[in-house]
C-alpha cells in the first residue's frame, strides 16, 4: 500500500475505506483534508470550491452543507451522479458531512433547523453511500443541536451502514450551539473511546488553539487515547481561523503535528465557502515540507 503522500488519481481510484485509512495512517501526520461548502458560488464561478482546494494541496475534499436528498455542487449541478463526477475532476477522496442534531439539546442559541438529507439519520447514512462517498463526518455547524451522545448513536448507524465502501469520522469542532456536554470541554477521554467503541474509524478534535483551552498537553492526551483504542485521529480549524495570517496557520499545524495528529483539517470559512487558498499551501508545507506539497499540487489527474 502506497502512503496517501504518494498516491495519485488512478490510486485512488482503486482504494476500499481500508485501503485509504492505512495510506493515511502510512504518512505520519502528513495528510491534509479541506471543507468547503458545497452549495456556495465558489472563489471564482468556472470552477467548484473543491476545484480550488485541491489545486492548492489537499489530499481529501470535505463537502459541508451537502444534503444527501437533493446532492448538489454549485458549479457542477445536480444529480445523483455528482459526486462521482466530482472524484474524477479533482482526482482525490471526496466525503461530505452529516449532522447527527439531538432534539433534546440544551441549546445556548436559537437553533437551525435542517432537513433531513443533512441529519446523520440511517437513510441518509445509506444514500451517502449509494451516491459513492470516500467517507462521511459526523460533526456538527454552528447553531445545529449537535451533541455527543447524539453522535455516538449515528456512528453505530453509520458502521451498520459503511462495509468497506466509507470511513467514518466523528467528533465536534465546537459547541455546535449546545452547552458543554463533557467532562472537560467539547471531548473528554471518556468520550473519545465511546466513539471507537461505536466504530468511529477516525475521532475529530478541535485543533490545538481553535477552541478555548484546547492546549498542546490536552489533545496529546485524547490523540493518545484514540491511537491506543485502534483509530486515527484528526484535528479540525472549524473557528474561522483559515482565514487567519501565515504565522498563526503555521503554528496551529505544528502544534497539531506535535500532538499526534493523523489527519489535518482546515475549515470552509476563510472566505465564504472555503478557506483561504494559500493556507491551504501554507498548512500543508508546514506539516511535509515544499516537496509532497508541490507535488500534490501538481500532480495530474491522469497519473
């Protein structure tokens, strides 16, 4: 098996949820992933917000806001074919996020109400599936009730429903408009190792200096715990800091780097609907250097 550093459009094309997750695992903290916002009119209309961010050194493509029922990508349409038609554009692993909200939330602020080809529910698990997903995010936006009970019981819907097909992440980036409901913040070791238990194959923590008191020691703790329990570990910018200066994107990858993560996630809210691109560079050289970035960057699809 090829690391993920290494492989290309025709690798990938090939690669079961296994077979991408021991690519992952095989680069060391070397693996950067980047939301956009689907629905959003991109940085510039000929061409989608995954267009860009992989242009600018991604390795997998999170799809925010997409709903399951109507799939849909500003600047490429609408049919139950387009996230295929995405992969082969960009020549990367795509997945898109769904939102397990919990009804009974102690919500802190009015909340959103979202239809149902957001939620995290069985049915959208499965037409997630169908539509050729590399993997789904169970993870909550801002004002949306999400909490993380209601994320461990969509993590055993959506290992029910994955096979070998889609990986699933778990975990909050932030408060997702609910009180804390953790021992120690968003996420406690108690937490984490519910959501391997339930067959979370990645477990997402807020990245170290996103969130308030998430320090270098205290996601070094959770990364170890979700290591030791069988799985990666991902660390998330879902606080509008991709749009942040160089100095501070660079710090937040190394501080990340050095608390063990897997995978590193920079979030669609530089700008509107994706981060700022040269953070995406930026990132990226900070954690594999100017080599794998570049040659991520220009690799052809047809390799």
């Amino acid at each position: 098996m090829k690391r993920i550093l290494n492989c290309t459009a025709s690798d990938f094309e090939q690669m079961n949820k296994d077979d991408l997750l021991q690519s992952i695992h095989a680069s060391e903290g070397r693996t950067l992933l980047s939301e956009v916002i689907c629905s959003s009119s991109p940085l510039y209309p000929e061409l989608t917000n995954a267009e860009y961010v992989a242009a600018f050194g991604a390795d997998l493509i999170l799809l925010n806001l997409f709903d399951v029922n109507h799939p849909w990508i500003e600047s490429l349409g609408d049919d139950k074919n387009v996230i295929q038609r995405l992969k082969r554009l960009i020549g990367r692993p795509v997945g898109i996020n769904l939102e397990p909200v919990d009804m009974k939330a102690d919500s802190l602020e009015t909340l959103d109400v979202l239809p149902e080809g957001r939620r995290a529910t069985k049915k959208s698990l499965q037409k997630a599936k169908e539509l050729g997903v590399d993997f789904v995010c169970l993870t909550g936006n801002p004002k949306t009730g999400v909490t993380n009970e209601a994320i461990i019981q969509s993590v055993k819907s959506a290992n029910e429903v994955a096979e070998d097909q889609f990986f699933i992440i778990a975990g909050k980036m932030h408060g997702a408009g609910v009180r804390i409901d953790a021992k120690d913040g968003f996420v406690d070791e108690n937490t984490v190792g519910a959501y391997v238990e339930a067959g979370a194959d990645v477990i997402l923590l807020p990245g170290v200096g996103t969130v308030p008191g998430t320090t270098l020691e205290k996601t070094a703790q959770l990364v170890d715990v979700a290591k030791k329990k069988g799985a990666l570990a991902l660390t998330t910018i879902g606080t509008s800091q991709e749009g942040a200066d160089e100095e501070t994107i660079r710090q937040i990858a190394l501080y990340n780097k050095m608390a063990g993560a897997d995978i590193h996630h920079i979030g669609d809210a530089g700008l509107h609907g994706i981060a700022v691109p040269e953070n995406i560079m930026n990132y990226s050289i900070a954690i594999r250097g100017k080599r794998h970035t570049y040659i991520r960057m220009a690799s052809s699809i047809r390799r």
